[in-house]
C-alpha cells in the first residue's frame, strides 16, 4: 500500500519528554501499534496520530487511526 503523504501525524507539548524505562521496549511498543494501524487500518485508512500527554510525573502514549481494522 503506498500513500501520496505520510498518514502519520504528532502531538505533544513543545518541550521535550524524559520517560524512564526500557528503551528499546518502548520503541517496539510504538512500532508495534503504529504498524498494526497500517497494516489493519484498510484503504480507507487517511491518518494515525501518535501523541503523548504529561501529567506529573506520569507520560501517556496514544495511538489513534480512523481505518477499519
């Protein structure tokens, strides 16, 4: 499937986030749900939007699609 422009868009405040952990797990973990969106969002598929959110000392990662899968 190929897309005339990147279906991926972000969110997130300006400055940068420190989140602690396992690096390379968080990476596989966004990857992961990033590419199930492709490869299940469908032909209908028009964007994903990846964004964080801080509160406190707390950091939330959201994957959101509009495809059918």
């Amino acid at each position: 499937m190929a897309w005339r422009h990147s279906p991926l868009h972000l969110g997130g405040p300006d400055a940068p986030v420190v989140v602690f952990g396992d690096r390379v797990m968080l990476r596989e973990a966004l990857l992961n749900l990033v590419t199930n969106a492709l490869v299940h969002g469908g032909r209908q598929l028009s964007h994903i939007t990846l964004t964080i959110e801080v509160s406190g000392q707390t950091a939330v990662f959201t994957v959101e699609d509009d495809g059918i899968g």
